[in-house]
C-alpha cells in the first residue's frame, strides 16, 4: 500500500531501507577496529614518523638518522597536488599577528595568473596576495594558531590586479597547526569543468543528486542545492525530502522511491515541492544502482525545476479562459443588443404606402465583430397626416449605444407628437435633452416631414447630406444649414432647408458607416455612394438598397 503523508512514507522508507543493509550485511567484509593492530604490524610507536611534532634531532625513518623535521614536512610539499605552502606569524610589538612570511611551497598554482608558491618563499603574505587583505585570510590563518582547530574549505573571493587587468577567483583553504606555524592548502572552488557544469545547470534550471542506501550519505550539486535553496554542504536526506513534497502528491513520488528501493527504475514524473512557502515543480528521473548481488546500493537523481514553465502554462491558461469569458460576452452581448435593435427599430407600416410612400431600410454592421451600434431611424405616419422621416447615430458601440440610441429614438417619438412643430425645433429640443444629460454622449442625426404636398423639411445635426436619385441623376442635397451635432451646444436654434419632392424620386438617408473609409477622404467616399445610387435608375427602393 502507497502511504499518504510525509510522515508514513518516511517510516515506510526506513524500514525499507534497513531491510536492504540487512540484506548487504550477509555478504559484506568485516574491517578489524582502528585500535587493534593487525597481525604482523609493528608496535604503534616503533618506526613510525611525527615530523612537525617533535624538536631538532628526532629520529625518523632508519634508526640512529637525525634530521630536521621542517625539513622533513617541506619535502613532502611537492607532492600535494594542490597549491600549498608552510607560512610563519609575523606579529607587531604587541603580539598581533599582522602577516605571515611564506617558509616553504610547491610549484602547483591555483589559477593560471597566479604565482607558485615556490617561488614566494621569503616574501610576505600580502605581498605576494595582496587580494588576501580584504578577504581575511590572515585572521582566518591566525585563528588555526590561536585555537589550534584546522581550517576547513575557507572561501576567500580573490581579485588581484596585474599588468593585464583585473582578474578574479574563488578559492578555498585549508590548513592546520604545525608546530607554531601553518600548513595551508588552497585550490580554485571549481575548476573549468566544474564551472561548465555550473552553468548548464543554472541555464537548464537543473541538478543532481546521490543517496547511498547503505551508508546513509547524501551528495547534491550546486544546482540541486540551489533548486531547494538549502546549504550544499547540508543536502536532505531522503526522509526529508519527503518532507517537502506536497501532500496531494505524497503518493506519486511514494511510488517512485519504494520502486527504486525495489531496484526498479521508474519514468521520470513531474513532483511539487513546498521550498521556503513556494511550490516549485520538478521533473524528476531516477536511477537505482544496482550491485552484483542484486541490491541497490545507491540511487540518483537528476531534477530539472519546471516552476517558470508551469506558471507560464498556468498564465496562459488563465488567459485563454479570461479571452473565452469576454468572447462569451461580447457575443451574449451582441445577441442581447440584436434583440434590442430589432425591437426597437421599425417596422414600414402599411399607412405609409397608403400615403404614396415606399420605404426600405437595412442595419448593415460594417464589421463582423461590430455588429451593434448606435444607429436608428424612425418612419411613421403622424395624426397631422405628415410623415416623420429620420436618421441617428449615437456614438459607441455595444450596449450602451443601443442604449443611448434608443433614448434618443424614443425621445424623437414623444416630441415628434407636439402639434404644430417643424423639424427643426423637434432638432433643437432633442439636442437640449442631450446637453442637460452629464451621462449622455454626442449624437448625429437628420429629422424631417414629408407633408401631403410632398415638401421634405428637414434639418440636420451633423450628419451626412441626404442623396436625391431624380431623373437618372443622383446628388447631394445642400446642407449650408447643417447644425453641430446632437449634445455639443446648448440653446443652438437648428435650422431647416425644404425640398420639393417629384414623382418617381429616390431619398437616401444613411449613417457615417456606409462612407468611412481608413485612408479615404470621406467627400471622395460621399461621391462613390452617389454614383452607384445612380446605377439604379428604375429600381424600387429595396431593390436599390439590394444592389448597394
């Protein structure tokens, strides 16, 4: 059975893993304890040499041979294969260590621009790394005299100026009390491959990491280590890690630890992390390493964090369903604004043809995705026996055009009822409703009557010129008393042109939608519209808005 939590999946871990050391006890050698010599060894204390411990003339190696035994530990520096030296304290008058002088080295250096050792002897050591002073490495190597504990992995970040710029690197040292003095090593914390390796798990986000079943020791990478954001010097173990993986997904990485701890080797799986309160994703692959006798003995890994992937995904998705939403609702939005279009805008009543009118009107959106607006007109028989002809346009799109365009309709209908008014008072008190409204927008529009002696009165709040089709000829009627659009200016008195109508004539009324063009001159587009309502000489008016 999978366990469910960190916690049971650890236990189950452990027993596991103790069943497997005690599977590899049964076939593995036994070493003697250190403080049991093997047979034939010589006594402790016979033959063997503690230079460095002991004063001038102790006795190492042959019986009865005397030698200095600083010579004895300087001989040995060339075969350390890191840059090492034996330093000894320079003190003020006080006792202070200040410096040390270099009293022996190898020729092995730690970086390309820098000096052997060997050939520092003599010289101080600020002298001849002078990039040492701000790192601290004098008191680091006086605190291995002072305590008498050795020096472990000490990072100094050494720049150093030369004759060809500036360089820079990160080395680490380690040394140790030597009778007074210091034996010190140091070596570059990565060399080139390292570095490379490095780089390409910074790059790629990844890292690796061992953990030995049998002796319980653990080795992450750098890039690992960065991933989880932990020590490298610190690694978890595997009960740990457990630890960190999120609980939905304790049973899948479960699956993945108890296969390999079986020896099986699993497909690399995604698994969630919580590090330091962040999730992090991690594809993970596994590999056990399996020894002759059958057992795993040891298991690696090799992680690459997906976190930036994932929230990019996650991102994504986001605004694909956000870009689904407003599609959603633009298009509920067109419907509901059709529906109120079609609603509001009139029907051609057969009273107008009773009166001598044909009349045709189309609602052509002039994109796809715009196909509502603020466009209306009105046509209908008044009580006086006058017909009321007009055209709008308020400003927008969507619903809140509908909305102000059937304010503005609605407000024509009930004003167009005062007895006695002609056009361009209906005009003037639609334009005063708009300027009294704070929440209203500019609006166009032409209103007009046709009486019963055929004259067209109409007056016109910024909006383009009616065509007239009379005789195979189209044109544009005058508009010199064309008014400022509908909410611009209050108390402006619109005036109103007259235009006798003849048997046989074709009256156009339209919005800016049928002539605004991207890059045209909106007179050359007037001018395009006029010519083809003239090739439809002889048609009624639904065939010529047809054609159009």
């Amino acid at each position: 059975m999978i366990p469910q939590d960190p916690d049971t999946l650890g236990q189950h871990l452990a027993r596991e893993v103790r069943v497997l050391r005690e599977a590899a006890r049964h076939g593995a050698g036994v070493r003697l304890d250190a403080g049991a010599p093997s047979a034939g060894a010589p006594p402790a204390d016979e033959g063997v040499c503690s230079c460095g411990t002991g004063g001038p003339g102790h006795s190492c190696g042959d019986e009865g041979e005397e030698h200095d035994p600083w010579a004895c530990i300087c001989a040995t520096l060339p075969a350390i294969p890191l840059s090492a030296a034996l330093f000894t304290p320079v003190r003020d008058e006080t006792g202070r260590t200040v410096d040390f002088t270099v009293k022996a080295g190898n020729h092995v250096r730690a970086a390309e621009w820098l000096e052997a050792p060997d050939r520092q002897i003599g010289r101080r050591l600020l002298d001849v790394q002078p990039g040492a002073a701000v790192g601290g490495l004098v008191g680091a190597l006086d605190s291995v005299l002072s305590t008498g504990r050795a020096l472990k992995r000490y990072a100094l970040d050494y720049t150093e100026q030369r004759s060809d710029g500036l360089h820079r690197t990160k080395l680490l040292y380690d040394a140790s009390s030597c009778g007074g003095k210091v034996l010190a090593t140091w070596r570059p914390a990565h060399n080139r491959m390292e570095l490379l390796s490095l780089d390409a798990q910074y790059i790629a986000s990844m890292g690796w990491g061992t953990w030995d079943l049998l002796s319980g020791e653990v080795a992450w990478s750098e890039g690992l280590s960065s991933i989880f954001r932990n020590d490298p010097s610190r690694p978890l173990s595997l009960a740990e890690l457990c630890d960190t993986v999120l609980l939905d997904d304790v049973p899948r990485f479960g699956k993945f630890l108890l296969a390999l701890v079986e020896g099986e080797e699993p497909p690399g799986t995604e698994i969630r992390f919580s590090v330091l309160g962040e999730v992090r994703t991690l594809h993970l692959v596994w590999h056990p390493v399996i020894a002759t006798d059958g057992l795993p003995w040891s298991v690696h890994v090799i992680a690459r964090d997906l976190t930036s992937q994932v929230r990019s995904r996650q991102r994504l998705a986001a605004t694909r369903r956000q870009s689904d939403r407003l599609r959603e609702e633009a298009a509920a939005e067109r419907r509901v604004a059709a529906a109120l279009r079609e609603a509001l805008l009139p029907t051609h009543s057969a009273e107008l043809a009773q009166a001598g009118l044909s009349v045709a009107a189309a609602y052509v959106p002039a994109e796809t995705d715009a196909a509502v607006g603020g466009d209306w007109y009105k046509c209908r028989l008044l009580p006086d026996g006058r017909v009321l002809l007009a055209v709008g346009d308020a400003c927008g799109h969507g619903l809140s055009a509908v909305a102000r365009m059937a304010q503005q309709r609605h407000a024509l209908a009930g004003l167009a009822h005062s007895p006695d008014t002609h056009a361009g008072q209906l005009t003037t008190w639609l334009n005063e409703l708009l300027c009294a409204d704070p929440a209203a927008e500019t609006a166009t529009g032409i209103i007009g009557h046709i009486d019963r002696e055929r004259r067209f009165r109409w007056a016109c709040a910024g909006h383009p010129a009616p065509l007239l089709l009379r005789e195979g000829t189209a044109s544009v009627l005058d508009t010199e008393h064309r008014g400022p659009l509908f909410g611009m200016v209050p108390g402006h008195e619109y005036e109103t042109a007259t235009l006798d109508l003849l048997p046989g004539d074709l009256l156009l009324l339209y919005t800016d939608g049928m002539v605004e063009r991207r890059g045209e001159d909106i007179a050359d587009s007037i001018d395009t519209l006029r010519q083809v309502l003239t090739g439809c000489i002889g048609l009624g008016p639904q065939d010529t808005l047809d054609r159009m």
